[in-house]
C-alpha cells in the first residue's frame, strides 16, 4: 500500500513537472522575446534595415550637378561645376568642385571646362568630367542657379561668416563682413562673388559651403515642413535623369550623409595666362592625393562601423 502511494505521488510530481517545463518551453520559443520594446525603437529598427537595403543597392553613385545661370534655357556656359560622390553603404559624401575656367581638353582642344555644356550639352559636359577627373558619372543634375535665391527664403535663410567685405555694384552685391544670416538674394551673392584679390577657388569653397549649409536646412524638420513647396521650386528649375525612386531611396539616406559630414574638394592649381587668355590650371598630383585622402577618410568610417560590430 505504501509503495501504490508512493507510485501514485510521484506520478502526479512528475505530470506537474512535466506541464511546467511544457509551459516554460513554449513560453521561450513562443513569445516575444522583446515585449516590452518600445514602438519607437521598433520603427527606428525597420527604417534602419530600409536604408541598409537601399546602401546595398545603390553602391557608390556619382552626380554631375551643373548650375546656370539662365531660367528660359539651359545652353549656357556652366556657372558651377561640382561631382558629388556618395558611398551609400558607409552614408558618406565627397563634393568636388571643378572651377570653371580649369582648362582642360574638349574634343581634343584645349578650353575652359566651362564651355563643355555650350558645345555639346550635358552628354559632353559629362564626357569632359570623366576625361580629366578618371571617373564614371552615373547622372547629372542641372539647376538653375538663379532659383537659389527661392530656396533659402524657402527655408527662412542661411547663417554664414562672411569674411570680408564683398562689393560688386554693377551684380548688385554688396556684403559687410561677420556673421549673419542671408537671404535668398544674399545667399547668391555671397557664392558668386570673386575679385582680383578672391579667386575662383575662394569662389568655390563658398558655394560648397553654401549648398552644404542648405541640405542641411533642407533636410530639418523645419524644412520637411516645407517640402511642397521645395518640390514645385525643384520642378520648376532643375533637370535631371535621377528617377523618381533613386531620388526618394538618396532622399532616406541623406539625413544621415549630412551628420557623418561632407568632404569636400576643390580642384587645386593655379591662375595662368595661356594664348592671351587667363586659365585655371590644375595640378594633377596634388588633386590625386587629395582624392586618396579624401577615398581613405570615406572608408576610415566603414572600418570603424565594423570595428563597433565586432563589439557587440
């Protein structure tokens, strides 16, 4: 009798084990193993695998932006001439600007870059860039430079430390030094503005800073607010054979291009007189160790983001 007790408790200990360690597995397997995560958190974790997807599907991508002067036509001589190359996997940009009067060879004579555009549009302004600076230009970007001045106002201006004081009455630009925030107007002159004393290449520094300073803005939440009416402007004033898709996919990830920092080039050389006529002349070697400094300090960002994987 002793021992049927005793078969029987341990039969029922058992079936109570036996039910708890059933619970405890499928509770493990089963249930969220996150179930107090946050929604916030978890949007954040989907949109981060979005961008993730669209890194690896764009690669590096390389923009030609052109800017002009004329609103009623694009044959124009080229104004700005800038290569923006963006490594989607690491989120980080390089902007190098070309200044306009670079010589350079077009079909096979020597001119200044800027006239590329005039001669055969954008096909050999595109053609051009690739020769002298070794590179494949995936698309282009053309703005008329003009509906600058529409931007900024759109975007309640731009801050920036004007160096000097910038005078030039017959562009009507007329900037006091110091801080300051400009308007659309302001903001123009202030990237177009070059004397006898300030060259292209202060020239160019200015407008990269000028259009850094703007994605910026662009891409606040104060800007996103004014989306709409940043597209119609984009519409009105800029051609381009980026898709609507490739727009949108380089829009997910420019927020975070921005907050990694952009580096930026311009083509070193210097000012020379040739057949009568004044030329930018670039030094080649030291644009190619620049362009290697600037390869290395894009993917120093790749290793460390590998390095804090490894981490985890």
């Amino acid at each position: 009798m002793k021992y049927k007790k005793l078969l029987y408790t341990t039969i029922i200990v058992g079936a109570i084990l036996g039910f708890f360690v059933s619970w405890l597995y499928n509770s493990y397997f089963t249930l969220d193993p996150y179930p107090q995560r946050d929604p916030k958190e978890e949007q954040a974790l989907l949109e981060e695998k979005e961008k993730n997807e669209i890194a690896k599907q764009l690669g590096e991508y390389t923009v030609l932006l052109l800017g002009v002067d004329s609103s009623s036509s694009f044959k124009t001589r080229t104004d700005t001439i800038m290569l923006a190359t963006v490594d989607a996997e690491t989120r980080k940009a390089r902007l190098i600007s070309i200044p306009r009067d670079t010589r350079v060879k077009i079909k096979g004579s020597w001119d200044k870059i800027n006239a590329a555009y005039v001669y055969g549009g954008v096909d050999l302004a595109k053609q051009t860039v690739e020769d002298f600076l070794g590179v494949k230009v995936d698309r282009y970007v053309i703005v008329n430079f003009n509906s600058l001045t529409q931007l900024v106002d759109a975007v309640g201006g731009i801050e920036v430390e004007v160096p000097f004081r910038m005078l030039n009455r017959s562009e009507n630009i007329d900037l006091q030094p110091g801080r300051q925030i400009l308007n659309g107007k302001d903001a123009l002159a202030y990237s177009r503005f070059r004397d006898s004393k300030h060259d292209d290449i202060e020239r160019a520094k200015r407008q990269q800073e000028v259009i850094q300073i703007l994605a910026k803005k662009i891409f606040s939440v104060q800007g996103l607010r004014n989306l709409p009416e940043l597209v119609e402007l984009m519409q009105e004033n800029v051609k381009t054979d980026v898709p609507v898709r490739e727009i949108f996919a380089l829009a997910k990830l420019a927020p975070d291009i921005i907050d990694n920092g952009i580096v930026s080039v311009v083509v070193p050389g210097k000012n020379e007189r040739i057949d009568g006529l004044w030329y930018w002349s670039p030094d080649l070697a030291r644009l190619e160790q620049q362009l290697r400094a600037s390869n290395e300090e894009i993917h120093d960002i790749a290793k460390s983001t590998e390095g804090e994987d490894n981490d985890v």
